[in-house]
C-alpha cells in the first residue's frame, strides 16, 4: 500500500515535469505564429490549451485524494502543495501563451511586430523558454540551487522589457497605436511567463527545505 503511494507521488511530479515540457512548446509554437505570422501554430497553441487544463485537473484530483486519503506530513505534505501551486502556475502559463498566439492570429496575414522590435521580442522569447525548460529540470531533480539562480535570470527578462518601453515611448515611433498595444500585452505575458517560472521555482525550494526562499533583489 505504502509503495502505491509513493508512486502517486512520483507519478504527480512526473506529471509537472511533462506539463512543464508541453507549456514551453506552446510558448515556442505561440512566438513563431507572432515572429512568423504561422497560422497553423496559432491555431496548434489555441487548441492545445484544453490539454492542458485536462492535465491541471488530472494532478488536481490525485493530490486532493492523496490529502484526504493518506494524511501526509512534513515533505510529503510540502510535496502535495507545492504541486498544487506549480500546476496552477502551468496553467495560467498555457493561457499566456494562448494569448500570444491569439495576438498573432488577430493581426494575421501581417506578423505583429514590426521589425523594429522583432529582435526585443524574439529575445523575450527565448528567455521565456529557456526559464520554462530549466523549471522543468529543477522539478524533475529538486535542485535548488538552480531553482535560486533562475530568480536572478529573470533580471534579463525586465531589462528586455523596460528596453522595449523606450522603444514604444520614443518619438520616432512610426508604426501607430495599434501594434504599441499590442507589444505593450506581449511584453506583459512573458514577462508573466517568466513569473510564473520563478514562482515554481519557488515552489520547488519550499519543497526540498520546508522554507520559502528570499526574494532576489
């Protein structure tokens, strides 16, 4: 009986890590509907989210099972909450890239961005991604050092943020209100995106030590 419990608990971590793997897909497929104005990806992150709503309620319904069936305490209890919050985290991380994709598919046949911040963006991107992919490794092996470090690299994605505002806020901007909003709302998701990958991160140190980790300054 033990080992079946012990492998639910295995089991949900495996489940976030795939889920993790599944969201940095949606954000790569969302940013090349944007950068590429790629119809089929924005309709693949559109249709996919449902997947991962399925996959939130799937962790869910274990976890709250788990809670009410087998009384965990200390890290298997710290375990059970912190999935709770990191699939929550996943889900809103699905839906920020949704939004991507739906910005991309509303401006379609044209891309998004002009080319003055396809760089900004694109980089913004790849930051996203690579935060989303290295939580994926931090959950699957409860490294907290790396869990820590991805705090500071978040640093790179508010500088790429505030150097994007002075582009939208310069005088030479040429390319109207329109595409300003929206760069504005994508800087916003993944920026969030970013967020949410630290805050699992977070999670993750919680976790393996009991504490809640200080917040990088």
């Amino acid at each position: 009986m033990r080992d079946l419990y012990n492998d639910q608990l295995e089991a949900i971590i495996a489940n976030l890590v795939s889920m993790t793997h599944t969201v940095r897909a949606a954000v790569e497929q969302a940013t090349s509907a944007l950068l590429e104005a790629d119809a089929d990806a924005a309709e693949t992150v559109i249709a996919g989210d449902k997947a991962i709503d399925e996959a939130r309620e799937r962790v869910e319904e274990t976890s709250f099972e788990l809670l009410a069936t087998q009384q965990p305490v200390a890290g298997d209890l710290r375990m059970l909450i912190a999935a709770l919050r990191i699939v929550a985290d996943l889900e809103r991380m699905g839906d920020l890239a949704v939004h991507v994709a739906k910005i991309a598919r509303m401006r379609m046949p044209d891309r998004a961005v002009p080319p003055a911040l396809r760089p900004t963006i694109a980089n913004m991107a790849e930051t996203a991604e690579r935060m989303v992919a290295e939580t994926a490794r931090i959950i699957a092996d409860r490294d907290v050092d790396a869990a820590l470090a991805l705090e500071a690299e978040d640093e790179e994605m508010d500088r790429l943020r505030r150097s994007m505002f002075r582009i939208l806020l310069d005088e030479d901007w040429e390319y109207g209100v329109e595409p300003a909003i929206d760069l504005a709302l994508l800087g916003r998701y993944y920026e969030r995106i970013a967020d949410h990958a630290v805050s699992m991160a977070r999670r993750v140190v919680y976790l393996v030590t009991g504490q809640n980790p200080p917040h990088y300054e």
